[in-house]
C-alpha cells in the first residue's frame, strides 16, 4: 500500500488504485434499494474526508477476487469494504493476505480481528416479531419474491424461528397466489413481500378480492425504499438502517486508513418503519 | 421510435452512417444483415461493408444464425457491449460523481470524490484529470476504449463555454469545462446541465418509450429541468432550455443575482432554506447549522433529515421552499401538457418525500388536465446518480449516433 499524501486535500493519483474500493456482483445497484443506499452514502462518507470512492461492478465472484488480485498488482487501494462478509469469508482472506486492509460488514461471530460494522440480526428479528404481534396478526405469510430482494436469509430465518409456527413460506409467490393464500388464512393475516414492488402488486391482488388492506390484511416489504415511503397506501417496511450503516462503514474506514486501532462498530438495530399498509 | 428517427436522419456521411447503423443494431437486440438493409433503407452491399468495418472496429460480434426463410440461415448480429465505454462526470458542490457504463449503457463503476466546493475551477479540472487515471485504472479499463465522457453541471452554456452562474461561484463564469476538460482528458468531452442529464438518465435506466414525454425537475443548490419529448432532450435557441430556477413566483419578491426579482431560487433553493433556518431561534444550534456559504448542502441536508423525522420547525420550512417548487412544477405541467413528472438531484434525498407530497397535491388539485388525464410525479432514488449516469448516456449517445450529437456551432 503507498503512503498517502500528507495533505488529504491534494490527493496524487498515478497509475494506481488508491482510495477506497468496493467490488459488487451482479447489478446490485440498480435492483437492491438497501445495498444502493449503503453503498451511497459510505461514497460520501468517504469522499467527503478526502478520499475517493471506488464502486465497481463485476459479473461474478471470480471475477471479484481477479479485482483484488489487479488493484494489488497495481498499487493497491487504501482499504477495501466487503458486503456482506461470511464466516471464513474467501473474500477477506485473500485481502489480508494481500496486505489491502479490509473493513467489513458482518455478524459479530465472524471474522473476529477485522475492523467491521457489526449486525445483530437476532435483534432486528425481535423487533419484526413484537411488531407483527403488536398488532395482532395470526397467520403471516412470506412471499419470497421480487427482483430486489437483498440477501438477508439469516435474517429472514431468524425473524420467522421468533414467529413460531405462524409464518408460511409461499410457494408461489405471484400477487394473485398472494390474495388467495390471504383468503385462505386466519384473519388478521400479514403478508411478508420482499420488496416494495411486490408489495405494491400484493396490495393490488389483495384489494380486487374485495378484501381490504390494512383492514383485513397486513402487507409489509422486507425492504424499506424510497416506493415504501411514497406509495399509496405507503408501505410498513423493515428498515434495515442502510444509509447509517453505510456512513458508520465509511468512519470505519477513515479510521483504519489514518493507521488507527481496529474497531468493531455495531450496527444500528434494523426496526419496523411503521406506515399505512400493515 | 427511435429507429423512425435514425433512418430519417442517415446522411451521406460514412461516419454518420455508421453510427446510425450501429444504433440501429443497440437498439434490436439481436439483427441479421437483412433486417439491417429493411430497417435502414440502405442498400445490401452498403450494409454488408459497414457491418465488416464495425466487426473489425469490435463494435459488433456474429453471435448466431437466425431462423432460415428459405436460404441460408442468416448469420445475426449483437453490440459488444464491453468494446467501449463512456464516463459521465456529475459537477456538483458536495461531490464529483462518476459513473461508467459499457456500451450498452450498464454501470460498470462509480468514483465519488469531494465536491467543487469553493475550489477554483481550474484546480478541480486539473483534479478530474487525476481522478479519471484513477477511475480507468481501478476499473482496468484502457483509455483508448473510452468513447467520450459526459459532464454534467448546473448554470448556462455559452457557446463553447460552459458558465456557472450562481452566488458564490463567479470564478466558474466563463469557465470553459468542456475546452479544459477535452485538453487534459484527451478525449472528447459533451457538457450538459444537470436537468437535462438526470432527464437523459431517467429515459435510458428508466426504459421509458420514447412515445411519453416528461420533465425531470432537478434540486441541488439550484434548481434545473430537463424536459424529454419524443424521447429526445428538448434544447432551445441555445440548448438552454429549463432554467426553472428564475421562473418568476412573485413579481415584486425579493432581487435575484440574474437582474429578475421573486425567481424560484430566491424562494425555494437550499440557501433560502437555511436563511429562514438561521432565524428560527435555536434551531442552529440544535441542528449543528453554521449558516456559512460552504455549508448550504450541508446543513440542507440537516433540516431536511430533521424534518423527515417530523421535527415540526423543519417541516415547515422544507413546506415553505416546496410549496414553491409546486406552484413552479404546476405551470410546467400546465404549458406543456405532461402526464409525468421526476423529481430529481442531491436535493431531494432527505426530504423528498415532503416535496413529493406537496408538489403531488398542487399538481393533482390544480394541473388544467387534471380531469383529462392523471399526472404523475415520482421521486427518482437519488441514490441512483441521475445526473452522473445521464451524462453517460449522453457521451454514448452523441458517439453512437452522430446525428444526434449535441452539437453547437
């Protein structure tokens, strides 16, 4: 790694990758809100001390480790953000071996010694299952459809063990399917979409039943989104806090590239945006 | 669409031709020769001798044979999209966005950096030429596979020379982005204002029909509109069309810096904002506002943060500069007949959705057309980098499709 220029306000750039780096697999940015808004605001965070921020996008996750392999050849970033990392992450590995310092984001059991933003999932879990039993729901039904939905499975796994026996992955997840398995269910029943469009689709489905939502039937994205907030009805959404996670990534990151003691900051918790349509 | 006005326009040009053709081939998917000579009008050896120069220019690859009608199978032809690229530049206070797209105009990189600021023009272009190295070397792309890049800034083009008007950038007046840029980069450079590009972006990523006209209002320390009809990006006398941001709200409102007085920046920009901020007892200090010039976004974005968790002071406020921007998205909607309206740009990303609303209402009670047809407005995802991936677009476009080249004399 070179040592950056003393003065962060005359940044020198050469042949080389400096700054920070983050490589995306798929197109990620346009289909997932929560990963695009985290990836937004970690560039501003960044940028806004002084040092570039590099998104790029490739086809798969060989091709993301042939990235590190060529920003190492050719200079090497300052730091380099996984997300989302695993255990045993092959990702962080190759990165440390690399000597390219990695900031992550993952759960606290992993990658202990890696500066990271920290999920608790369990505690969003909680906050999903007191929200659904708050309000009475007997039957909640997931829907696990939907370009945009982020990979959150742990997530989703912990959330529906907290529920019990009363959530029911659908096999099909169409908005028609939806707004019969509700007919179907025990009243008040929840939909889980995954995403803000399906959502809106659901909604639709559910409505032309003659059934009404939220009266008879709660639906919730497990995505929160600039459409969740803008719909009509607007959507109840699981917030997964992605623009401050993204700002604690880049503070994370400015301070493991100014020589600071690594740091393991927790994550905001996710919570419940409660809106009209759950 | 697109393809009506392509063939309209293919000149005796080689050059021109090409590009045309080239669109022409983007534009299908996948196309045989044949369907090219139909599509164009053009003849089949003509066809046969262009298609040769843009396979070996790796523009275009053979992928496959499409289904005989009756001879041999047609040999059909795609884009290769990773052949080239285009860089789109967002000039913006807060920060420098860039975003690359491959050919067929996916995103393959973004690079954010620090803002204009109060930089002098000249430092920050030398600067750009810096952060394309870095941006072309962290994305391993050769510069010579780089078609043109697109800037994207707010304020009037004259002629060859791109002006930043605005309150406290008189060094950017008469600054020549698109000269100086062209120089350093190497190669060629398109300038557009902000709207247009966001407006540009939202009709590529939004895969929109060229067939719905709309207008992309777009918020960041000024205002701008861009406004697409038949798909193409309306220009003006001057290619300055949509300076939305002096649209006179009250005749006898208080003396803009453009010489009018009552202009909707004076009333509704950000800076206006933190001024009516900065007299709300306590509110700075709450906030953390410091009022200075530097850090209008800065503490915009605080109020408008404050205000979308419901901070009643801060609604207000953000209420006061949208009811504004509503009455001068109204008499857009009323003079030019829309059915669909972005809200768009750094502005808008705290407190969006209070703009969306009120503007919605204005819009849904007031529009002439309302019992005609419904008008939409949508609050583009600002995290989307509107201006930045329009720009893009733009270089993209203006390579591929010479005719269109948003040319000035």
């Amino acid at each position: 790694m070179r040592a950056r220029s003393v003065s962060r306000g005359v940044p020198h750039y050469g042949e080389q990758m400096n700054g920070v780096g983050l490589v995306l697999v798929g197109d990620v940015l346009a289909a997932d809100p929560v990963i695009s808004a985290l990836v937004h605001s970690l560039g501003e965070a960044v940028s806004e001390a002084g040092l570039p921020f590099l998104a790029r996008v490739v086809d798969d996750a060989d091709s993301e480790l042939d990235v590190y392999h060529a920003w190492h050849a050719s200079g090497a970033p300052d730091a380099v953000v996984v997300i989302p990392a695993e255990a045993d992450d092959a990702r962080v590995a190759l990165l440390t071996r690399l000597r390219i310092p990695v900031v992550a984001l993952t759960h606290e059991e992993h990658l202990p010694g890696v500066s990271a933003v920290v999920l608790d999932d369990d505690a969003a879990a909680d906050e999903l299952a007191a929200f659904l039993d708050r309000r009475g729901y007997r039957d909640v039904l997931y829907a696990p459809d939907g370009a945009g939905a982020s990979d959150a499975s742990d997530l989703r796994d912990s959330a529906f063990a907290r529920l019990g026996g009363r959530v029911r992955a659908l096999d099909d997840a169409t908005p028609q399917a939806v707004a019969r398995a509700v007919a179907e269910a025990v009243a008040p029943a929840a939909v889980v979409a995954a995403d803000a469009t399906a959502a809106v689709a659901i909604i639709a489905a559910i409505r032309e039943t003659g059934r009404s939502v939220p009266g008879d039937a709660g639906v919730l994205s497990w995505n929160d989104s600039l459409l969740c907030r803008t719909s009509d009805p607007t959507i109840t959404a699981l917030d997964r806090r992605a623009t401050e996670i993204g700002r604690l990534l880049g503070e994370c990151v400015l301070r493991v590239t100014a020589g600071g003691e690594l740091g393991r900051l927790p994550a905001p918790r996710a919570g419940v945006a409660a809106r009209e349509s759950a | 669409m697109a393809q009506v006005s392509v063939v309209k326009q293919i000149g005796p040009s080689s050059e021109k031709t090409r590009g045309a053709i080239l669109d022409l081939i983007r534009s299908s998917g996948t196309v045989s020769r044949n369907e090219l000579v139909e599509l164009s009008g053009l003849t089949g050896a003509s066809i046969t001798r262009i298609v040769k120069a843009l396979i070996e220019a790796g523009l275009v690859i053979e992928t496959g044979y499409g289904d005989s009608t009756g001879g041999k199978r047609p040999t059909l032809l795609e884009l290769n999209p990773r052949s080239r690229y285009a860089v789109g530049l967002s000039l913006d206070d807060a920060h420098l966005t860039y975003a690359v797209t491959d050919l067929g105009g996916r995103l393959v990189g973004r690079l954010v950096t620090r803002g204009t600021g109060q930089e002098a023009p000249g430092a920050v272009i030398e600067r750009v030429a810096g952060e394309l190295e870095l941006l072309l070397a962290g994305l391993q792309i050769d510069r010579a596979s780089v078609v043109g890049i697109g800037v994207a800034g707010a304020g009037l083009d004259i002629r060859s020379r791109a002006e930043r008007a605005s309150l406290n950038a008189e060094e950017w007046e008469n600054f020549a982005v698109r000269d100086a840029l062209a120089a350093s980069s190497g190669l060629p450079v398109v300038r557009e204002n902000d709207a247009a590009c966001a407006a540009i972006g939202q009709f590529w990523v939004g895969r929109l029909s060229a067939s719905q006209d709309f207008a992309t209002l777009y918020m960041a320390t000024g205002f701008g509109c861009g406004i697409v009809e038949h798909g193409s990006l309306a220009r003006g006398a001057s290619s300055n069309v949509g300076e939305i941001g002096h649209m006179v709200l009250e005749v006898d409102g208080p003396p803009c810096w453009c010489g009018s007085r009552g202009c909707l920046e004076m009333l509704a920009a950000p800076r206006r904002v933190i001024s009516d901020a900065m007299a709300v007892e306590g509110l700075a200090a709450e906030l953390g506002l410091s009022g200075a010039e530097a850090d209008v976004r800065h503490d915009f974005s605080a109020v408008g943060r404050a205000a979308a968790q419901g901070h009643t002071a801060c609604v207000a406020l953000i209420e006061g500069s949208a009811r504004y921007v509503a009455q001068a998205t109204l008499s857009v909607v009323n003079l030019l007949d829309l059915d669909r309206v972005y809200l768009a740009g750094p502005g808008f990303a705290e407190a969006g959705p209070i703009y969306l609303r009120v503007i919605r209402d204005a819009v849904g009670g007031l529009a002439r057309v309302r019992d005609i047809h419904r008008v939409e407005v949508v609050l583009s995802d600002p995290a989307r980098d509107a201006a930045a991936v329009g720009a893009a677009s733009l270089a993209l476009q203006q390579s591929l499709t010479p005719h269109a080249r948003v040319g000035r004399s």
